[in-house]
C-alpha cells in the first residue's frame, strides 16, 4: 500500500525517532526513557537525535506539536462554506473530542500528568504549545463558517473548546469515560452548540445576538 506523504511530511528518521519516542515515553515514562533507548528502538544514532531534536525535551514538545496536527489533519475541512450551522458545528465538536479522546492521545496526556511535578518546566511547554495551536486551530475553522460572527475568533476558540471538551479528558485519564457515540456525550455536545449557536449565530437580521444592545431590564 502506498503510503500517504501528506500525513507525515517529516523525513523517515524524524518520524521513525518520533515514534518510537512516543512509544518509549508512555511505556517508561519521561525520566525513565533515555536517548539511547529512542535511538535504538528507532535504528538510528543518538547524534542523530540530537542532531534532529537537539535533545530529550525539544523531542518531547515535537510528539505533542505532531499529535496536534494528526488531531486536525482533516477537521479543517467540516466548516468550510454555507450550511446547516448547528449541524456543522455538531460534527466538527464531535470529532474534535473523538480525536482528542483517542488513546495515543490520552496515553501521552497521561505521561505530562504524570511527570508535571519532576519537571514543571516540561509540563507547562508541553501545555502552552498544545493549547495555543489547538487554540489557533480552532480559531480558524470556526472563522470559516460563515453563518458565525466572531468578534475575537480565538476567544470563541476558547469557549467552544470549554463548552465541548469538559469533563471528558479527565474521564479518560482516570479509564472511566464513555464512547464518544454514547447518549451522554451525544446530548452534552447538542447542547455544547446549541449554546454557541446563541451567543455567535448571526439570527435572520444577519445580527449576532452577542452584538445585540442589552435589554434594559437586565443591564441595571
């Protein structure tokens, strides 16, 4: 079978290295994975991964920046032009939580938990970078569609996130959390849109109820 570039653009030892890496992270965790592990379970040199990465914690960040991008390798595309508003963003909330819910995903998330405490330093870059891209990412599909009006995209990339995405990751991390095709999170993700429909959705003046003027008897 022909391999698909597009998925992976980075050169074969790159992401030989960053597989492996992964694999050894989640199995031995951070401290317990050295370099010379990775470079043996992926074929290569360790001046190769220095060479690549420049170290341990720079190979850590570039799992985490990959997992973002298979995470929105296609979800780019589900917002694009004119539609059915609430069922476009339904679809986009639910594979964007399937797709962070996947185990690989959960398994790495569990590691940073995990090691946070020994290194704070790794823990908050690992955050920083994966909230700002998904952030970013979200900003811009969600400023695609237009049936939405965005004032600050990447604060509504924020509250669609919190209203998507809460409590589900955590239920993962602990093993209890449900398939994201289950009623519960079926009628948590309804509502999830329902709710950012009704503060960015432009109604039939073309007007987002967020840029409406307050009505006076709630303004004080």
């Amino acid at each position: 079978m022909l391999k698909d570039k597009r998925k992976d653009p980075r050169k074969p030892k790159q992401a030989a290295v960053i597989r492996a890496a992964a694999e050894l992270f989640v199995q031995y965790g951070y401290d317990g994975t050295s370099t010379e592990m990775i470079a043996e379970r992926a074929g290569v040199s360790r001046q190769t991964i220095y060479n690549q990465f420049e170290g341990k914690e720079a190979l850590f960040l570039a799992i985490a920046s990959d997992l973002v991008e298979e995470i929105f390798a296609s979800l780019g595309e589900e917002v694009e032009g004119p539609g059915d508003l609430r069922g476009t963003l339904f679809s986009f909330a639910h594979n964007l939580l399937a797709k962070m819910l996947r185990p690989k995903t959960i398994a790495f998330h569990r590691v940073v938990v995990t090691e946070a405490a020994r290194f704070p330093g790794l823990a908050r870059a690992v955050h920083d970078a994966i909230s700002t891209a998904v952030e970013d990412k979200v900003a811009v599909c969600l400023d695609k569609q237009s049936q939405l009006t965005l004032p600050d995209p990447k604060l509504a990339a924020r509250q669609f996130m919190a209203l998507i995405i809460h409590p589900y990751p955590f239920k993962a991390l602990l093993g209890v959390g449900e398939h994201t095709d289950g009623p519960e999170i079926q009628r948590h993700l309804e509502a999830a849109v329902d709710t950012f429909v009704r503060a960015y959705g432009r109604d039939e003046d073309g007007v987002s109820p967020a840029n409406r003027p307050c009505p006076a008897k709630h303004c004080g």
